[in-house]
C-alpha cells in the first residue's frame, strides 16, 4: 500500500526567505505525486504534479519540486516566500486505475510566514 | 467555467439525522471520490466511483452510503451521523487514466 509522510507538521520562515518542505513517499510501482495547498478556509489548489519525464516541476506561484527516486522523495520550493504563501501544504501520490485514481495524502505541513 | 461544486459548505446537525451533501462536476469526469480530512490524519478517502451505477468503498466507508446515478453527480449520505463524522469533507473528480483531480471548496459538516 501507499503512503506519504511529511516530517515537518509546521515550518516557519521570514518573507523572502527560500522554503523547502519534505515529503517522502512509499510506492511499490512508478509513483505519481502532486503538492496541493490549501489556504485558510479554501478547497484543495493544485500546485505542481510530477507524473514523468524531467524530474525537476515548475508549478503555480513560483512552486518548483523535485522527484529523487533514490530517495523516495518529492520535495517542494520556493526560492522567495511571499506573505500569501501561508498556508497549509499537502503532498500526494496517486494510484490510477483501480481505486478511482485515489490520492494518498501525507498529514501536511502548516507554513507560517513571519513578516 | 470547469469545477467541483459541494453544498453546503458549512453544516451543523444532531446525532441521528440523516443528511445528504452533493457534490456535482461539470467537466464529464469519468471517476469521483469522496475524502475527510482530519487534523494529523491529513485527506483520507471514503468511497469512489469509476461510472455511473460503479461505487466502491475506499479507506474509512463506516457509516456513509454514496449514490451515481448520473455521472456528473456523486451525493454523499450520512444516515445516522455521529460525532466522530464531524470534520472537512471533500468531493473530488478526474478523468480515467493518469490525471490530475479537480477538488471541490470543501464541506465542514459538525455532529453534536
């Protein structure tokens, strides 16, 4: 079975300062991963998804990821942390076919972002 | 415009009463799911469907039903809701094969 594990329950930067949240991933066949985020209040955005191809994704609101597949892992950047990224983030993999394209979620990483 | 339209957005009821939350898409997906999210627990799914009249259960079915009787709808029912349902639902879609889902603004629906 799948699973995802974000280390970093909450992570708090200074705005313009460059970010790095971790997700590492367990998959028994080619993994498809997404980072979603969701602002206070709000459904579920997607920012990037990496299904295949170059490993580094550029995504929305200047979001970059990384898939290392020796490390199992997916994790997201920012070079310049804007006020507005607060949030909270959620890191994924997907299993298409059976199971409706079902997304096992990490438990996401709540980003502050001191002004 | 494309999205995943969830009603209500908020809901509080009693223990005991059966309610309904819908979620409908307007872009002919061919597959639908229904999540809960909870605190340290992240998204979790409840049950899916691959077409109409095809449902399945996903992770943590207890207590709910779902229905597809048209593709673009996909009603989640909790028919004696407890306390411990209370938490932020999710209605998502996407078409068969490697794609991306289409998330709905979320329900948060408590069960006193």
């Amino acid at each position: 079975a799948q699973s995802v594990t974000q280390p970093d329950i909450h992570i708090t930067v200074s705005e313009g300062a460059s970010l790095e949240l971790r997700c590492n991933y367990s998959y028994g066949a080619t993994p498809y991963l997404f980072w979603y985020v969701q602002s206070p209040g709000q459904g579920l955005q997607l920012l990037l998804k990496y299904f295949s191809g170059d490993t580094l994704v550029q995504g929305i609101k200047g979001f970059e990821a990384e898939f290392k597949r020796s490390q199992s892992s997916f994790n997201l950047r920012k070079p310049s942390v804007h006020w507005s990224d607060a949030a909270e983030y959620f890191c994924a993999v997907g299993a298409f076919g059976g199971g409706g394209n079902k997304l096992t979620f990490g438990t996401g990483t709540q980003l502050k972002v001191e002004l | 415009e494309a999205q995943v339209t969830q009603n209500p957005r908020y809901l509080i009821t009693v223990t005991g009463k059966k309610l309904t939350v819908t979620c409908s898409q307007n872009m002919n997906h061919e597959y639908m799911s229904w999540y809960r999210q909870d605190p340290g627990l992240g998204l979790r799914q409840i049950y899916y469907s691959m077409n109409v009249e095809v449902t399945d259960k996903g992770d943590v079915p207890e207590g709910y039903k779902v229905s597809r009787k048209e593709k673009r709808n996909f009603p989640l029912i909790l028919e004696s809701p407890s306390p411990n349902q209370t938490s932020l639902y999710f209605c998502a879609s996407s078409r068969a094969g490697v794609t991306e889902a289409f998330f709905g603004q979320g329900t948060r629906l408590t069960v006193v």
